[in-house]
C-alpha cells in the first residue's frame, strides 16, 4: 500500500502539472487527486514540492520514454513514420484534453528553469533520456553516431516547440505541418 500511495502521489503531480503548471499546482490538490493523506506527502516526500516536483517529472520522463520507445518500435525499420505516429498521438492527446494534456516535462522546464535547480535537473535529464534513445535508434538504423546525436536533438526540439504552438493555438497544424518535414529529414538522413 505504501508503494501505491506514493506512485499516486507522482502521478496526480505528473497530471496537474501537465495541466496546470508547477506554480498552479497546491499540494492540497495533490493529496486529493492522488486519494492520499496529507500527511503521507511528507513522509514520502520530505523536501517538500520540490522534491516531489523532480521525482514526479522523472516518473513522467520514464512513462513518455516508454512510449516513445512502442512508437519506435511499431513499425519495421521505418523511422520517419515513428515520427510521424509520435506526433499524430501527441496531437490526438491535445485534441482529447481539451488543449490541456501538454508534454509533462516542457510544461514544468519551460516555468522553473531559471528559478529550482532541482527542478531544471530533472528536466534536463529527462530530456537528455529521450534524446539518447532516439540518437540509439538512429544510430542503429545506419545514421553515423555523432549526426545521430545532432539529428535526435533537431527531432525532439522540433517536437516540443510545435507541441507548445499547437497547445498555444488549439490548433494541431503545427505538429501536423512539424511532423512531415522532420520525418522527410530523417527519411533523407537514412538514404
């Protein structure tokens, strides 16, 4: 039970964050969300927001890379329509949430980057995870292992920055025009 009231904890932070900000986001409505007792947010938790804040982006970051990583491996070989299926099921989750179901990570980096370094760390080494992923990928698919690298920060980049103007807009066109020519590059890049 203890291991299910913390993985609640997380888990309702990872969603009000997404949805809502870090700042937005009280702990009174974690413990809620999460059907917690506000006591056990510091038992588990005992840095407080913060800490709860960086474990809940990485809990988040584990749970997009696995996804990411079924993306990938759907279809045979074909990277550039991974892509494309990474944002099309991107844009699909926008449109369900009302707009409101954004990349858990950015939504918190983009707040506190310049204001908790705990937090910033967490998003970077999120970010940094998903990027070695994508680089691997590329990489064994034939791609030289250093443009594979450069190649997997141009795809997530262009990902996050269109899922943020499609947040933005309510329009999904900037992940629908972003996805076909970042998966035009990386078609070109694999011959």
């Amino acid at each position: 039970m203890t291991r299910d009231t913390r993985t609640r904890l997380l888990e309702a932070s990872a969603q009000l964050f997404r949805e809502q900000g870090y700042s937005g986001t009280g702990l009174k409505q974690i413990t809620a969300a999460g059907g917690a007792p506000w006591g056990s947010l510091y038992h588990f938790f005992p840095g407080g927001k913060e800490q709860l804040g960086a474990e809940a982006v990485r809990h988040s970051g584990d749970r997009y890379l696995r996804l990411f990583d079924l993306v990938f491996e759907r279809v045979d070989r074909d990277l550039g329509q991974s892509v494309l299926d990474m944002f099309r099921l991107s844009a699909e989750a926008l449109q369900k949430s009302d707009w409101g179901d954004g990349c858990p990570i950015a939504t918190v980096a983009l707040e506190v980057a310049s204001t908790s370094e705990p937090l910033r760390h967490a998003c970077a080494e999120v970010f940094a995870s998903w990027e070695l992923s994508l680089a691997r990928r590329l990489a064994g698919a034939g791609i030289a292992e250093e443009r594979a690298r450069d190649l997997a920060t141009y795809v997530l980049s262009a990902f996050e920055g269109a899922l943020v103007l499609s947040r933005t807009a309510h329009d999904v066109r900037p992940l629908e025009v972003t996805a076909g020519v970042v998966a035009g590059t990386v078609r070109a890049e694999l011959g």
